[in-house]
C-alpha cells in the first residue's frame, strides 16, 4: 500500500505530545483531535509507529469515513468500505469498539452489530461465500462517531500499546508508560541531567527515561495483529523496522536516573521491570521515605506520580506526606519538579503554587501535571 491514513488514539490533552513524535518519524499529520492524531504513511508506517511511538495507545488503520444519521446509512456506507483489500478469506473480523459523541446513532451495540453485518455482506459478495469460518489472523474494528460522522479503522496493535511487555509486576495506582513517557516529554529534561522520583512504585518514570535516554524503542519486546497481515504488511517490513530500532539503541551511556520508594516488595518489582526492560544498569533504585530526599548535584529534575488517595482511609496522610515532598523539594537547590495527582489540594501542602499546571484524564481520573520549574543551568564555556 503506497499511500495510507492512520490513527493513533492517545490520552486526553496530550495530542501535541504525540503529534511531535510522529512528525519526527517523518510522517505528515493529517488531522489532530481529542485524543487522537491522524497522520498519513505507507504500509511500512504501520510497522514504524507500532514499534517507535511512546505516546500512542494504538495504531489504526483508516479504512473509511462517511456520515451515517441512521442505521440504513451506518449499514450502506459500511458496505461501500472495500473491507476484501485487507481482510482475506480466513480472516477473524468484528467491531471491538463503537464511540459515540454528540451523534444520532448512540448505541455501542447495536452499531458495532449492524457494522458487522455489513462487512459480511459485502465480502459475501467478493469472496462469493455465506460463511466465514474466520480462523485466520484477527482485523478488530474501531469506530467512533462525532457529530454523525463516522470514522473506522481496523487495529494494527492488538494488546494497548501502554503493555510494552516489560512491567509483569506493578505497584497499587500504577501509572501506565504511555502517560508516564508523555509526562517526561512536557519537561524538558534530556539524559544528561539529573532525575529521580521519589514514589517509583513499579518504576514507570525511571524506566521510560531510561528507555528514552538510551534510545530503546517502546515496541521492542512485544508482538501487534498486523504482524499477521500478509496482504497489508510484509514480513520483512517488520524486520526492517526491528532492524532499523536495534540499530539506534545506545544503552552504553552514563546517566542518573534514579527510583525511591517507601515499600520494598514494589521496589523488588521495579527493578525486575527494569531489567526486562533492558535498563536495569541504567536506574538505581532505593528504598528511602520522601523525608529523606536529597541529591548533591544541581539544576535536577523529579517527575513523579505521588499518592492521591484515592481510597478514604488513605486521604488522612496525604496533607503530611505533600507537605514532606514539599519540604525536600525546598532543600535541592535549583531542581525542577513535576507531579501528576488528582489530589485538590496538592499544591497547598507542598508549599507553592505550580508554574504551570496541565489537565490531563488518567482513565476516567481527572489529574493535574503541576510544574515546579528551577533555573536554566548556566551555558557550559568554550
């Protein structure tokens, strides 16, 4: 395929993030919206943004875009989609998932059901079959409707791209590594500064700067559907993009990266994360109380994803350990420090109003990333 659009769903309020990513693996954007950026390609693109994108929750291959006010129109223009290009004779198809936003057409069911049936319909007719034994490789649908208009792609990742394959064991509340990549993105930290965060638990943060520094990508040690699509994507389009990840990876670096945590089973946890990771020898874990944080270099960052206290007996301890972070924070001097929470009152136990602060949906869970920033580093001398 010469010429293709795909979409790539991403968490609320962080489309720019991904927008950037994506333009930096050289493909033209096509369309930016809530949650999702559309951008165009080849079928080597499928490959390539799997693998690469550490923003995006999956990747979708575009195959259509009508507007639909009823059924007979959600039925007739599925119809028209020439469903045969991509999916062969044996193949298992289904509409995984309907969205509907401010649409006539609302019912998850019965429009992924119609939808079905249209593709059955039209490839009864091209395959000049009445049943589909669909024992091949999967092609699950998505489609969300805004306003009536009605756009579906076929799911070239399968598992969320969130599951790099490395994090088998997590902490309570973990925050998932494509939200926790994001995250480090907004700041501006690079690998030759210092980061640590303070409540680790699984080891998300440090593990995805770690993976970042040392330029692994995210898709490296997982498996997608499209990998299956013979007639969509070849073989050796795969190799080539593995190939093409193995070649950038430079994990001989010397970093900083740091993970603190109050519990030592989540610790146990993180450090075996991040040797599936491959970055084991690049983060240094710690069992250590908030109190105690401390660090003699300068103009160092924390990211971090604090307790929000969620559960109401937990609620009770969170002013005392915001005012703790709040205190140490206050002792490194010119460090920066970043947090997400849904805690209300956050920034008034840590002590000081956040220089920037951005609302962001982790899940259904409305967060704040607050930004504390420090001074610029002075410019090294000639």
């Amino acid at each position: 395929m010469d010429k293709i659009e795909l979409i790539a769903p991403c968490h609320f309020g962080l489309e720019a993030v991904l927008k950037r990513e994506i333009q930096d693996l050289g493909y033209e954007i096509s369309q930016v919206e809530d949650g999702r950026v559309a951008f165009y390609g080849d079928s080597e693109a499928i490959c390539r943004a799997n693998i690469f994108l550490r923003t995006a929750e999956r990747v979708l291959l575009k195959v259509g875009c009508f507007k639909a006010e009823t059924f007979d129109e959600l039925f007739e223009n599925t119809k028209t989609i020439p469903w045969e290009e991509y999916i062969p004779k044996d193949g298992k198809f289904w509409v995984a998932k309907a969205a509907s936003v401010k649409s006539k057409l609302f019912s998850p069911s019965d429009i992924q059901s119609i939808m079905k049936k249209a593709m059955v319909e039209r490839m009864k007719v091209h395959y000049h079959i009445k049943w589909f034994e669909e024992k091949g490789a999967s092609y699950p649908v998505r489609v969300f409707l805004m306003k009536d208009m009605v756009t579906v792609g076929i799911d070239t990742s399968g598992v969320s791209l969130h599951k790099r394959g490395y994090r088998q064991l997590a902490g309570k509340a973990p925050i998932t590594e494509t939200l926790a990549a994001a995250l480090i993105m907004l700041t501006p930290w690079s690998r030759d500064r210092v980061l640590v965060d303070p409540f680790c638990g699984s080891g998300t943060f440090p593990i995805e700067a770690a993976m970042m520094a040392a330029k692994i990508a995210p898709g490296m040690n997982r498996s997608f559907l499209a990998e299956e699509w013979g007639s969509v994507v070849s073989k050796s389009q795969w190799y080539q993009a593995v190939d093409e990840a193995n070649d950038l990876i430079d994990d001989e670096i010397d970093v900083d990266i740091q993970g603190y945590d109050i519990d030592a089973d989540v610790l146990k946890a993180a450090r075996q994360n991040a040797e599936d990771a491959g970055v084991g020898h690049l983060i240094h874990f710690q069992q250590r109380d908030v109190r105690d944080l401390r660090h003699p270099k300068k103009y160092g960052f924390i990211i971090t994803n604090p307790p929000y206290g969620e559960r109401l007996e937990e609620k009770a301890v969170l002013p005392e350990l915001y005012r703790d972070f709040g205190e140490s924070f206050r002792n490194l001097d010119s460090w920066s420090a970043y947090m997400i929470t849904s805690y209300e009152d956050a920034e008034r136990y840590f002590g000081r109003q956040a220089d920037k602060n951005r609302k962001i949906y982790n899940g259904m869970i409305k967060t704040y990333f607050y930004q504390f920033m420090g001074p610029k580093p002075p410019k090294p001398k000639n």
